[in-house]
C-alpha cells in the first residue's frame, strides 16, 4: 500500500506534530521509506537519541541498544494522515532528510509494534 505523499511526524509524549515530510517508497523494502523534510521541530534530546543509535549500530555496539530503543520508543513517532507507526528512524543530510520504516523490523520479521 501506498502512503499519503505529504505527512506529519507526531509523538504521542510531546502531544504535538514535530515535523512535516515529503514522503517517497524506498524500494529496499515493502515497509522503507524516504522523506525529506518541510518542517522540522525534532527536540534536540530525541535528534541525540536517534544518533546515539545509528552510531551503536555502525559500531556494532549491540549492547546499548536496547536502552536507547526504550528511550526513543517513549516518544510513540507516528505518521498522522497514514496513521501508522515508524521505526528506525534515521536522520540524513544534516537533519534534512529522514528514512524509517512502517513497520518493525526484526529477527523474527516485521512486526507492528516494539517487543514487550
């Protein structure tokens, strides 16, 4: 299925739209995608958690991870106009540009939400 092509980044802690996006199917995957952003209000401390966690795993640092993923899952990122939850969101060009998956990828495929 296809997405809206313009769309909201929301967080359910902050209770408010932290970024508009422009969104393009990234064909790596069924669930990847592009955006670049329109507007972004991304906190500064959410921006730190989401590099901290692309820096663990390009160390190979697996160990940390998954306190970094508790603390990023506390913000509930959703896309509002598709209504579905994001993943793996990582910042590109200098906070211009996002990729992020629809649904979780894990070991044990995709899923819809966070491990419990």
């Amino acid at each position: 299925m296809d997405l809206i092509k313009r769309d909201y980044i929301y967080s359910a802690l902050l209770n408010e739209n932290i970024a508009e996006i422009s969104i393009t199917k990234n064909k790596q995957s069924d669930f990847f995608y592009n955006g670049e952003f329109l507007i972004s209000n991304f906190p500064a401390k959410l921006i730190s958690l989401i590099d901290d966690y692309w820096d663990c795993v390009d160390s190979f640092a697996l160990s940390l991870l998954d306190e970094i993923v508790e603390e990023i899952m506390l913000y509930q990122l959703k896309l509002v106009r598709n209504d579905k939850k994001i993943f793996q969101l990582e910042l590109k060009n200098n906070c211009t540009a996002v990729t992020f998956f629809t649904k979780n990828p894990t070991s044990e495929g995709f899923m819809d939400d966070y491990p419990t």
